[in-house]
C-alpha cells in the first residue's frame, strides 16, 4: 500500500463521475417536474417508462458510488477497503427499504422480504456464482477460515433475532415495543463489536490466505495511510456521497411505481423485496464475481458475508426505530418455508466454508437452493 498520496483533483474525479452526477441530479430535478404523472393510478404506459428510467438511473448512480468505494478500498487495503464498499452498498439498500416505509400505502413487510431476498441472491446467487466460475477456474479457493467462520457466526445470531425469535414471542409476527428496544440494542452492540474487532485486533483473520492485514504488510498503521492520502480519500468520499443523493431522492417513486405495477400484475408482494435487492446488489456482485476470476476467495466473503452482515445488523434497527417513531406495524416474522430456506442456506454455507477450499461443486449446490427459493416465492 503506498503511501505516496495524489495531490490532483484532476486526477481523481473524471468525465464519468460528473457525467454520473448530472445524470443523477437532472433525473431527480426531472422526477419532480413530472411528480403529477406517477400519481397512481398512472397510465400503463407512463408507469413502465417511469420506472426503467428511474431504475436505470439508481444503476448507473449505484456504479458510481461502487467505482469510489473501490478505489478507497484499493487505497487502503483489505479489511478496511472491502467495509468501504460494503458499507456503501448497504447504505443505499437501507435508504431504499427506509423510503418504502415512509411512502403511502401498508409496508408492513418490506423490511423482511428485502432482507431475505438479500439473504438468498447474496448467500446462494452471488456466492453460488462466485464459487462455480472461481472454482472452475482456479480448481478451487482457498479462504480464510478464521474470518469466514466470524461472519456465518454473526449471520446465525442475527437472523435469529430478526426472523425466528418474533415468530415465537412476538404478536402476529412482530415484535412489542418492549421487545423491539431491547433488540435494537443487542443488534447494534454486537455488530458495532463485530466492527471493532474486524477493523482492529481481528484484522488479518479477513484478508488473503498467506498475507496479513494491510495495515502490518506495510508497516504502516490506517491512521498513517489516511494523513498520507487525505486529499484522495476526502475527494473520494465527497463524490460517493453526492452520487448517493439522487439515489435516495429517486428511491420514493422508484418504489411506488414498483408497488404500482406489481400489484396490476397480480405479483407475489415479496417481489418487490427481491427486485429491490437485485438492483442494488448487482454492481456488487459483478465485483464479488470478478475477484473470484482472479482467485481472491477471502475478498469474495468479504464483500458477500460482510454484506449481508451490514444488511441485517444495520436494517432490521433502523426499519424498527422507525416503526416505533411513526406508529408502523414491523412484520419480521417468516413463514416455515421460507425459515427452512434460511436454516438450509446457514447450515449450507458453514458446510462449504469449513473445507479448506471451497470448490464449483459449492457453488453449484447454492445456486440448486437458490433455484429452490424461487419456487417458495412464486408457490
């Protein structure tokens, strides 16, 4: 990791980052010109058009906010690089299901239907993938096991809290309010000493097998980098969050034309948790599938083990204080099927990612569960 810092602006923000910025900007601006339109019921015609510019825009702006994160996590090296990245993803998957709650009509399940959609594209497509061409590729990966094995014991505990305990002691499949601080509390906490330890004492057991923490390979500590490059990493985060903006801002009418369509279609509600997954995970998941290509299985579980780790220990908080301060009814609760596909893909993943090395034949059998989950979705 060099410690050589960049000192032009010019060099840090490109043609494609302002394009991506205007481009994000213009759609909102133009979003709220044309507001009256999307009013529901919109005309069929207005409601498609609508919709894949708007999805096309939070595409293109969701690329731009990975292509910095990405850089940041080159500057400063695994862990802290692939929690840049995750973090920022997650961000916009929190803003997305966060705007949906606070749009019109009853929402009471979107939180739990995006974070399972998130569980099984992530946990079953994206790692399915990742494994299968990795694999097929390089005859197998081999990851850090230490790490791996934090991250599926954070993701047991925190499913647990969020979709197996309200089933039991919660009313019609949501918590009470007594219930919902105490487990704001002990989600938080455990994922903030998760973080802690991960960016900290921890740090080598999530890098490359045979390397260690970025910090020690260079003999130089994170805080060193930072004062070394702060212009890239202040540059860097400034554009990452001024191309999150228009996402957040799009996300409104992003989701009511979704609920819109899917309910003229007569589509299973839970579709709408899957598809808002999908498209803010895709640019992750292209990354999560190119490092496998180049036999990076550690940054593989980061950016996927690490992902839905932020997804459920940041989400099911923030969609509960919300429920709390608007008086919105939070169904976590999953039906028996869909809690067996969440039990058969934890025990799945702790049995690939306790072998040394993780293989096509791995991947091959989280796609086959995931392929299983789409016939539970559409039953």
């Amino acid at each position: 990791m060099s410690l050589t810092p960049h000192t032009s602006l010019r060099s840090l923000i490109g043609r494609s980052d302002v394009a991506r910025i205007v481009l994000g900007w213009g759609s909102f601006a133009a979003v709220l010109i044309a507001h009256p339109l999307f009013t529901a019921p919109a005309p069929a015609a207005v409601l498609v058009v609508g919709l894949v510019a708007i999805v096309a825009v939070i595409l293109v702006c969701a690329f731009g906010v990975v292509k910095q994160a990405e850089a940041l996590a080159h500057r400063l090296g695994d862990p802290y690089g692939s929690l840049v990245l995750t973090l920022s993803i997650v961000l916009i998957e929190v803003i997305l299901i966060s705007a949906v709650m606070l749009g019109p009509g009853e929402h009471q399940t979107i939180a739990r239907d995006s974070v399972m959609a998130v569980a099984m594209i992530i946990m079953n497509l994206v790692i399915g993938l990742a494994l299968l061409v990795g694999g097929i590729r390089h005859r197998g990966l081999q990851h850090n096991r230490t790490g791996t094995s934090g991250y599926l014991a954070m993701l047991v505990l925190l499913v647990t809290l969020a979709f197996g305990l309200p089933a039991l002691i919660g009313v019609d499949g949501s918590y009470t309010v007594a219930q919902e601080i105490p487990v704001v509390v002990l989600t938080l906490g455990v994922y903030a000493f998760f973080l802690v330890r991960q960016m900290g004492a921890q740090a080598a057991d999530f890098t490359e097998v045979g390397t260690v923490a970025a910090g020690a390979r260079s003999g130089t500590s994170i805080l060193a980098t930072l004062r070394a490059h702060r212009l890239e990493v202040a540059v860097r985060l400034a554009l990452l969050v001024v191309t999150v903006l228009p996402i957040v801002l799009l996300s409104h009418d992003m989701a009511a034309l979704l609920d819109d369509g899917l309910a003229r279609l007569g589509a299973p509600p839970a579709l709408a948790g899957v598809l808002i997954a999908a498209i803010v995970f895709l640019p992750e998941s292209i990354t999560a599938i190119r490092a496998a290509l180049a036999g990076e299985a550690q940054r593989v579980t980061n950016l996927c083990h690490g992902a839905l780790v932020s997804t459920v220990g940041l989400t099911i908080p923030a969609v509960l204080v919300i429920g709390m301060l608007t008086g919105q009814t939070v169904v976590l609760a999953e039906s028996p099927a869909n809690l067996l596909m969440l039990g058969a893909t934890l025990l799945l993943s702790v049995t690939t990612f306790s072998a040394k090395r993780v293989t096509a034949t791995h991947g091959a059998t989280h796609l086959v569960l995931f392929a299983a989950y789409l016939i539970v979705l559409f039953r």
